[in-house]
C-alpha cells in the first residue's frame, strides 16, 4: 500500500509534467517495493522525458524482465534503444510488442521508424566512401529525428562538417556531446579535426592525442595525429629553408608537405603561396601564378596569395590579371596601401594599352638622354622611307609608319616634361600634343642637321 501511494503521487507529478518530482516518488516505490515491473516502467518513462535514455533503458529492461508479458515495458526499451541510435535492438522490441498485441498500433508506427533509421544508416555508410559529406549529413539529421540521443550518428554528422569545412557546426555538435561526456574520444577526435583544418595544428595534435589516450586503437585520431605533426615539421623546415635564402630545399619541403593530406584545405593553401613565394624568388613567375592560382581555388578569401599572384602579374606585364586581383583585395580590405597598389596596377594597364615609345626605340625605361639619341637615330635610319624605295608598296608603307613612330617616341622621350607625363600614365593630348599631326620629316631633318645634312644616295648602296 506504502509502495502504491508513492506510485500516485508519482503519477500526479508526471501528469502536472513535474518529471524530477515524479522520478523521485517512482524510486521510493521502486525502494519499497522492488519486484514491480511497472514502477521501473513508470521511472523509465519519466527518465526519457528528462531525454535520460541510458538510465532510461535500464529500468525498462528491468520492467521486461520482472514481467516479460509487459507490453509498455517492451515499447519504452525499444524507443529508448531507438533514441540511442540501436535500431536493429528497437526492432525486436516492437516485434515482441506485436506478439504479444498484433494491434499495436504504436509498435507498429515505432517498427516502421526503426526500419528507417537502419536504411538512413546504410546509406550514410555507402556515402561516406564516396566522400558525398553532404548527403551523409542530411542522412544524419533524418535518423537523428528518430534517434536524437545517439552520439554515433552525432559524430559522423560532426566529422561530415569539418570534412565540408563547416568548422563552427561541427564544433558545436562535438562540444555537445563532450558536455555530456569528456572521455568521449569521437568528440575529441572531431574537435581535433576541426582545429587541423583550420591550420590550428599544435592545438590539433593535443586533442588527437587525447582522444588516443581514451581510445588508444583509434585510427583516425592516430592518422590524423600523425598527418598534423608530420604537416607541422614540414612546413616549419621549409620556412626555415626560405628564411636561410635556400629557396630550392624551401620548393621541395613546401611540395612534399602538399603531398601529406589533400584534405587539409587551408594548411595547402597557405603551402601553395608559400610555394608560390618561392618561385618568384627564383624567377619562376609562371609557376608562382600557377602555385598561387591553386591557393586561392583552395581558399578563396586568402588575401596574401591574391596579392602574391598580382605582384606576379605586374612583374610579367599582365596588367589587366593583376587589376583583377587587387581590385579583389580591395573590395576585401579597404587598406590605403590596398588602394595604392591597385591605382599603379590601374596606370599600367592604362600605359600598357598605349603605343610603349620604349619598345619602339628599343631603350630601357631607365635609358639616358643619349642612349635615346643613339637609339632613335639607329631607328629612323633604319625605317627611313627612301631607304625603302625599292621595296614593295606593302613594305613601303609598314616601313612609313615604322618611321612615324620613331619620330614621335623621340618627341616625347627627348622632352622631360612629356617624358615624366608619359611614364605616369597621363594623357598626352592634355598638352595640346596631336600626334596625328606632326611631321616625322621635320624630325629626321632636325636631328641630322636639314635638307643637306643627309643622304641615303651619297651613303652608297647597302649602307
């Protein structure tokens, strides 16, 4: 009677949804009276409303086991097995439910769900070889519909998220879990990943180490573990190779680390700029474009590969690439050396676009006011028009218009004004300068001397 009263008020509690206040009257029934499977189911249930499962499972296992006839016993075993993710151990709860009441409609329901938890499973399965992360998780948040206490479909969804790079998600799923318990050495595992992939890896390594500790025949974690030291040293001695001026020992260090793990998104971005550092060192500026092309497929917000690739550009005269990316840069980091860099990019592309009087005369930028008076006086007398007379109407007029262009590089690079706002990129015209209008005659007899100072005729044939 003693046993039954406590029964009541535990009843009375569960009904007003006081679940703690009714767990504690169903133990002093239990307490009193320990031989009734229904006080044990009775707590079994109060304890899944208070999502304790585990415990849960015990009192209705001991229910089933005091009175195997007692149906609620079997159908509160089998949701708890099913919360926890055990969905072959639910299934024989509910088929001894349904032979014991074929109508149960509720076990019926339940059976139904168990069947859908298992094939979400094998599917997940199938997927993660695949590697299709993706379909995993949604496997994963379906089955956790009908398993919500199931830490094993908790951490493939979790390690799914960093093997997307859905780091701050599958950080908060492994926390969870290592809430509730500490020693669990998937969560640990997976906070681990997380930190690695992040390139945060002397963190990484403490937390694969352990996971080993409460789980020594982990082999993702010793993977894992031993990837991340491995990774470490190498980047380390190729930093140290650089730093030492050894570029070539810092190429092959750089490259046999992007050999370790493909999977290590951002750790492979920064060894590719690294790389990509290196061979614009050794003059390899292709290959540093390439090198930092593949940091950037890789991580698409890493700032210092997107200035490394433009500073390659510039350096190979593709103006128009490098503008691109520095334009990226400033859109994502409004800096006044950001707005430099892309302004001189923005003045080469504009030069680069205009007629390169250097070329023509075919001086160095940095060429003195002889060596452009040398210049242009080897050029014009090479494409002087009655030096061409022979030659075919086609000929004749490529050589003219070779020959105007010479005479108008000279007129600007010989004016040190004009040569100063020529190589800044300005417009020329702004000067009331027309080139279409000048005389590349005039020049020629300016320079050797007028009409009687020069003769192609008098030089002789050949000269």
């Amino acid at each position: 009677r003693e046993a039954e009263s406590f029964k009541e008020q535990g009843n009375a509690y569960y009904a007003k949804k006081d679940y703690n206040e009714a767990y504690n009257y169903y133990t002093k029934a239990i307490d009193t009276c320990p031989n009734n499977a229904s006080y044990y189911g009775n707590r079994a249930a109060t304890l899944m409303m208070l999502g304790r499962f585990r415990e849960a499972l015990g009192d209705a296992q001991q229910s089933v086991r005091l009175d195997d006839t007692f149906v609620r016993g079997h159908l509160r075993e089998g949701k708890c097995h099913l919360s926890l993710g055990n969905a072959m151990a639910a299934s024989r709860c509910f088929q001894r439910v349904l032979e014991l009441d074929h109508k149960n409609t509720q076990a019926q329901q339940e059976l139904k769900n168990a069947s859908t938890v298992l094939e979400y499973e094998k599917i997940a399965e199938v997927d993660f070889e695949k590697r299709d992360f993706r379909k995993v998780v949604f496997c994963m948040d379906r089955a956790l519909e009908f398993a919500p206490a199931c830490h094993r479909f908790k951490i493939l969804k979790a390690e799914c998220l960093a093997l997307l790079g859905r780091y701050p998600e599958a950080q908060s799923v492994a926390s969870d879990i290592l809430r509730m318990d500490s020693t669990n050495a998937d969560a640990l595992y997976v906070r681990g990943l997380c930190l690695y992939y992040e390139d945060c890896i002397e963190k990484a390594v403490q937390f694969f180490v352990q996971a080993l500790r409460m789980a020594p025949d982990h082999e993702k974690a010793c993977l894992a573990c031993r990837n991340a030291k491995a990774l470490k040293a190498k980047k380390e001695d190729g930093n140290k190779a650089f730093k030492e001026g050894n570029y070539k020992l810092a190429y092959e260090l750089y490259t046999e680390a992007l050999g370790i793990d493909p999977n290590n998104i951002k750790t492979n971005a920064k060894l590719y700029c690294n790389r990509g550092t290196v061979n614009s060192k050794l003059r390899k500026l292709e290959e540093a474009i390439d090198d930092c092309t593949n940091a950037v497929k890789l991580d698409d917000t890493y700032i210092k590969a997107y200035l490394r690739r433009a500073q390659c550009y510039m350096d190979t005269e593709q103006y128009e690439d490098a503008v691109r990316d520095y334009e990226k840069v400033y859109q994502t980091e409004k800096t006044k050396e950001h707005k430099q860099l892309l302004k001189n990019a923005q003045v080469e592309l504009k030069k680069s676009k205009r007629k390169d009087y250097y070329k023509i005369l075919g001086v160095d930028k940095n060429a003195s006011e002889d060596e452009i008076k040398k210049a242009y006086r080897k050029r014009a007398l090479m494409h002087h028009p009655d030096r061409h007379s022979g030659a075919s109407a086609e000929v004749q007029k490529e050589e003219e218009k070779k020959f105007k262009e010479v005479g108008e590089a000279f007129t600007i690079l010989s004016d040190p004004k004009k040569k100063a706002r020529y190589d800044s990129g300005q417009d020329l015209e702004e000067d009331g300068l027309n080139m279409g209008d000048f005389d590349a005659n005039n020049i020629f007899k300016a320079f050797f001397g007028g009409p009687g100072g020069f003769s192609f005729e008098a030089s002789g044939p050949g000269n």
